[in-house]
C-alpha cells in the first residue's frame, strides 16, 4: 500500500505549478508502488522521468520567479539544484532497477519534494497568484 500521494494541503494556488507539482508526487507515488511490487524494471523506469521533468518543473519555477522579481530567487536556484546533484548521485543505480538506490530515492523525493513545496514555493505563491490575476 503506498503512503506516498497528491493531497490538498500542497495546494500553492497557482494552476501551472501545482499541475506540475502534482506530476512530481505521481511520479514519486509511482516509485513507491514499483518498490513495494520489487519490480525493477519499473523502478528504472522512475529516474528518467523524474529527472527530465523536474527540470522542466525547475525551469518553468524559475522564470516565473523572476518574472515577478523574485528577491529569493538565486537562493531558490540552489535548492533545485541540490535536487539536482543528489538526482545524480541516485540516477544511475535506480536506472539500473537497483531496489536499494530505488528505496534511497524514494526517501529522499519523500522528504525534499514535500519540505520544498510546503516552505520555498509556497513562499512565493502569493505574489506569483498577483501576476496571473494582473494577466
Ligand atoms: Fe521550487
Ligand atoms: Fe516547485
């Protein structure tokens, strides 16, 4: 039984960003289910995806930010690339269907994706929902 999913409560209020977000945790759930199943061939499947899309994710964030002049936003930058390295560091064992580097992965998307959605970017939320409305 995964424990791992999309809820509310990560809710920011911006459409783009949440959709993405909500991509991310699926992903991260998908993980889950793939572990508990002990099926390598879709753990390996987990790291490409996530890799590709929380770059495009981080890109999107990023001009976002600096569109409405974001004063954290360099700041911002060095988390998601944190998410990065570590991303590297896993990438490629769990693209082999290492269930162990998976398990590490999964620890990690856990407690990162949840922290970072609930404290940096919603930081921003308020002032990115001004932008759209302005739009
Ligand atoms: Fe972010
Ligand atoms: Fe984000």
């Amino acid at each position: 039984m995964a424990t791992i999913r999309w809820s509310d409560d990560l809710i920011i209020d911006d459409s783009q960003i949440d959709f993405q977000h909500h991509q991310l945790i699926d992903a991260m759930s998908d993980l889950e289910d793939a572990l508990a199943a002990g099926d390598p061939g879709r753990v390996a499947e987990a790291a490409p995806f996530l890799r590709l899309y929380a770059q495009v994710h981080f890109a999107d964030e990023e001009r976002v930010l600096a569109l409405i002049a974001w004063p954290g936003l360099e700041e911002h930058r060095l988390l998601h690339r944190s998410f990065n390295r570590r991303l590297d560091e896993l990438e490629g064992a769990v693209a082999r269907g290492d269930l162990a580097a998976g398990t590490t992965l999964l620890g990690f998307l856990a407690a990162w994706l949840q922290g970072h959605i609930r404290g940096a970017d919603r930081a921003f939320a308020e002032q990115v929902r001004a932008l759209r409305q302005t739009k």
